[in-house]
C-alpha cells in the first residue's frame, strides 16, 4: 500500500476518461482484448443522451429512452469486467509515461495508453422556461429529434452553419420552420446562406431573440420574442424549438498538452482516432463536431480502443501490473 500522505496510484493498460457512448464502447472493446481497461465516468455518468427522452435512431431499438440506453451500456461494461470509477479527473499530465490523470478524489490514475471520451455540450439560451420543456420541445439537435415534428411547425435560434442545417434538415418533416436571428445576416457561408433563401418552407426572424419559451406543461406551445433593435415583444406559435449556437467540447483539461482546433476540439489523425500525442486517443463528440451521433461516437470509441491495443503491442509496451492497483509513486 502506498507509505503515509503518497497517493493511492492505480495503474491500467488502458485509461478511458468518459462514460458516454464512446467510452463506454471503448471499454468494451478493451476489454475483450484482455487490456484489464479502467473508465471514469466523469460529472455525467452515460452523458449527454441521460438528459434525453426518446431514441428513434438507436441501431436494434424502435425507441429507447437516453437514460435507459445508457444504463444497458453501463452495465455491460460492468459485465466486461471493467473497473469503472466514479471520479471526476481534474488535472492530466501527457508528457511523462504511462499517462497521469488525477481525480477529484485524489487518486491518481495511470495508464499506458489514454482514451479521451469526455464529449461536449450544447450551448443553451439560459432561460428558465427552456429547461424546463427540454426534452419536451426544446432540443439542441435536429438530426435527433426532427422526426416527432413532421407537418408540425417549429423554429431554429442561431446564425451560423449549425443553425443553418438544422433550418434546412427540419424541412424534410416539419410544415414550416422559423430561423430566428438576432441579428440582421447570418454568419453561415455563402452556399448554405443560398439553401437556405431558396427553402419555400423556411421563413427569417431577424433582430429578434427568444426571451420565453412558452407551453402549456405538456408541451411547447410558442415562443415570445424580444426585437433586438426596438425591445418590442412579440408571440411566435410553435411547437418545437431547436437551439443550434454552438457546443463546447468537454477539453479544458487537455489544453496545451493536445493539438485542438479553435473551438476546442481534439485534432485527430484523418481516419483515426490518434491525438497529437502518440497513445492518446480522442472519441465522440470531444473530436466530432460535424455529427455529434451516439452511433457514431460508438463507432469512434470501437476504433480508439483497437488502435490502444495496436499501438500497446506495437510499442511492446508490459505493465507491471496489467490493470492492477500499483503501489506507485507519482
């Protein structure tokens, strides 16, 4: 056991950090190849699809509630045997070897191999009244939810690209759409400005701002609007709102230490999952800004964990301990 006042060190082959469906699948994956991975599971165990309800795009489910989704993941991975610690990581060190991550516990976690899984959140207005009827009209992903409004009508906040695809993807199913803005030109490029004008089914809302989601507790039922330039307010009747202003990547801790974009997401290898340094791995929302699916987070978190155990046997690389605690001191 560690002496008087060191830190209990416990060591993996493997060291997932996230428990969305990304670090959940990684886990799996490692531990059927027998790397003894350890997960932690973070501030939201299962992510962000635990604040959802209904999961129509879920491969072998109808439907599935998020939270229950990712309970059976959860518990699958417990199955594998992986060793899932329910710890928040507040500091990493990338450039010693294995790998440091310390928890908010104060236990120190290593490993020889690093996948990132720690995803991203949406940006939302901040409203009381959106929280309340998230899940129940408000949503911050179309491509999730565009389905239940086929011939209803319901409306976009944003004006960048996001927004602008989301407007555009929401025509395939709802009667007509609304892309609120509160200013008076959109920040989207040139071609996906072009789509959207010549859309008969979307109509612009310019210099206005959303001060009120408004439902009757079922349901969304409009939205009151705050005219940017002049204060005037007005009611706009829908039934669904879409926030599309952005998400940030869950990356601060790796600041510095990995190659990211300018919005903070992971840099990774094209057709990898390889980060700038050599045995770390990003997955899922944390390097993917342009799908942002559970399916395809799964899919990102099955090659992290097959590229960790190539780049292990490639490397040679024996812990002392395989997945073991170690009386290591760090």
């Amino acid at each position: 056991m560690p002496g008087a006042g060191a830190p209990d060190v416990r060591h993996s082959k493997v060291l997932i950090i996230g428990s969305g469906p990304a670090g959940y699948t990684a886990a799996v994956y490692a531990a059927r190849a027998a790397l003894a991975p350890r997960l932690i599971e973070g501030p939201q165990p299962g992510g962000q699809l635990t604040i959802t309800t209904e999961v129509e795009n879920w491969p072998g489910d109808e439907s599935v509630l998020g939270p229950d989704l990712m309970a059976r993941m959860g518990e699958q991975v417990r199955n594998a045997g992986v060793d899932v610690a329910s710890d928040v990581i507040v500091e990493v060190d990338l450039t010693r070897a294995p790998f440091l991550a310390v928890g908010d516990s104060g236990t120190h976690y290593t490993g020889d191999a690093l996948i990132v899984a720690t995803g991203a959140s949406a940006r939302w207005l901040g409203l009381a009244s959106e929280s309340i009827y998230r899940g129940r009209g408000v949503s911050a992903c179309a491509t999730c939810d565009g389905f239940f409004y086929r011939d209803r009508v319901c409306a976009v906040v944003g004006g960048g690209n996001t927004a602008v695809e989301e407007a555009l993807y929401l025509t395939n199913f709802a009667q007509k759409v609304y892309l609120i803005h509160r200013r008076d030109t959109l920040r989207a490029d040139r071609t996906n400005q072009a789509r959207l004008f010549a859309n008969p089914k979307i109509e612009m809302i310019w210099n206005a701002e959303v001060a009120e989601v408004l439902g009757d507790g079922g349901g969304v039922t409009g939205l009151a609007l705050r005219d940017t330039q002049s204060g005037a307010m007005s009611q706009l009747a829908v039934h669904g709102l879409f926030v599309a202003i952005g998400h940030d990547p869950a990356t601060a801790l790796f600041k510095g230490q990995l190659h990211m974009d300018g919005e903070g997401y992971i840099l990774v290898t094209p057709g990898s999952t390889a980060a700038s340094v050599p045995g770390v791995f990003a997955a899922g929302d944390v390097q993917d800004k342009l799908f942002r699916q559970a399916v395809t987070s799964a899919g990102m978190g099955c090659m992290a964990a097959l590229e960790a155990e190539r780049y292990l046997a490639g490397h040679n690389i024996q812990s002392a301990v395989d997945g073991a605690e170690a009386d290591l001191l760090v």
